[in-house]
C-alpha cells in the first residue's frame, strides 16, 4: 500500500494525501521518498495548478518515526528525500504552484514543518492539536529557516523548548495557519479555495509564487548551519536514547549535559 496518494480532482486540482492511518501518517523514509516523488509530479503534472495535502484517518502527521528510528538507530528519513521535502524553499522540484495544507488530528513535528514548508495556504480543523516535540525525544528541533521565519520568536520558542502541543486557535491567533473550520468542512473549504485559485492563470499564479519565495528566502547559510546542527544531533547517542525511551516506554537517561 502507497504511504503517499495522489489524485486528480477535476481538471486542475490534486489531492495528495498521507496514508499510514495506522500509524497516525508518522514520516519515515518510504513516506519521504513517496512524498518527494508526489512533488514532483504535481510539478510536472501539465493540468495540476493547485494541490491539497492532508492526512488520511485521524491525523495529519504525528511526528516522525520513532519505532524506525529506534530500530535503525539513525534517522529513517536522514538522506536526499527528507533534505529535498523539508529544507529546500523550492520544492520537489522547483515547486512554484500553490499547495493547500488540510490538517487535522495531531501535527507534530515532522508533520508541522512539511505543512509550515510545503503549504503556502494552511487550513486547520477544530480540535488540530501542534506541536515540535523533538527536545523530548533528544533531538534538535528543525525549526527551519525558510518555514519558520515569520512565526513570532516567543512563540516558537515556546513550541521547541516545553514540546507541548497547543491547540488550532493558538496556531491561527501567532499566523501559524489561515483559518479553522469544523473537521467536516475541512477538505470542502480547501477545495473551495483550490477552486478559485485554479480559475486564474496558472503562469501568473506561479510567477507570483516565484516571487514571494524569492522575497522571503532566508539566506543559504542559515540552511547550511541547520543542515550542520541537524546532523549533528541525529547523529548522537542522546538521539537514540530518546527515541528508544519512547519505544519503551520509560523516561529518557541523556548522556549530555
């Protein structure tokens, strides 16, 4: 079974959708290498002008992977797929047509950067619950440079640092997410808005997506210097005692000080 759906809605719009229900769509690495691959055929998708991401069963993305991770004793997602998805302001590929993030249920994490990277319109049913807990886990949080940079340093810190969740109205009153909706009008107003953006030129939607990349981009150090911490801390034996604690269910021992 595919991690990753992609559908055609009508004559311009896809849906692309997480589907691991069972394990709340946590990211691993066939998750990140579907997701990549889905990317980029909406790219090159010659109809496809607007996308829809969302989750399919009871969440978004809860997070990363951590039994993988635990079991592999490395990052599942740590190679080209997870360093195209999340920490490229382009795209997979160059991705300049507009992507809609549907969430629902938790978004954690991985979860939250794919959406606050990916999605240039976010939509959010009531009842969402946000949140990074990496810190808990002993690693790094990403919060990465192009995805984060106009969410208020106060409540980004607060997101990383206690690793507790917060709830949609949170996310929309810092401008983390557009709008909050009941769980059943949650994929009916992304399409509506998937809609109207398909009823304008699609050369001009993308040239204007262009732009407000290029206006926005951080500068390639501040992702060379994420890209140096991330490894650094995927890499270390806190990282693994995190991920194990929480397969076992135990409180972490952290080797660091």
């Amino acid at each position: 079974m595919p991690f990753v759906r992609y559908e055609e809605y009508g004559e311009h719009i896809r849906i692309i959708t997480l589907n691991r229900p069972e394990r709340l769509n946590a990211w691993g690495s066939q998750m990140a290498q579907e997701m990549e691959e889905a990317f980029a055929r909406f790219a090159d998708d010659p109809k496809g002008r607007v996308a829809i991401l969302r989750g399919e069963g009871r969440a978004f993305c809860a997070g990363v992977d951590v039994k993988e991770w635990a079991e592999r004793g490395e990052a599942p997602a740590f190679g080209g797929h997870y360093r195209r998805v999340f920490t490229s302001e382009w795209g997979t590929p160059a991705l300049t047509k507009p992507v809609i993030g549907a969430v629902h249920g938790y978004c954690l994490g991985a979860g939250l950067n794919l959406v606050l990277m990916r999605c240039d319109i976010r939509i959010a049913a009531e009842g969402t619950k946000f949140g990074l807990p990496e810190v808990a886990r002993g690693i790094m949080t990403l919060s990465t440079p192009f995805g984060y940079q106009n969410i208020p340093t106060c409540f980004l810190a607060e997101l990383c640092f206690t690793a507790q969740m917060v709830d949609a109205q949170r996310a929309l009153q810092f401008g983390m997410i557009n709008m909050v909706v009941p769980l059943e009008r949650l994929v009916p107003t992304a399409l509506e808005m998937a809609q109207r953006i398909a009823l304008h030129a699609p050369r001009a939607v993308q040239m204007t997506k262009e732009n407000l990349l290029q206006v926005m981009a951080p500068s390639a150090r501040a992702f060379l210097r994420e890209r140096t911490l991330r490894e650094q801390s995927f890499a270390s034996p806190d990282a693994y005692e995190g991920m194990r604690a929480w397969v076992e269910k135990r409180a972490p021992r952290w080797q660091s000080s």
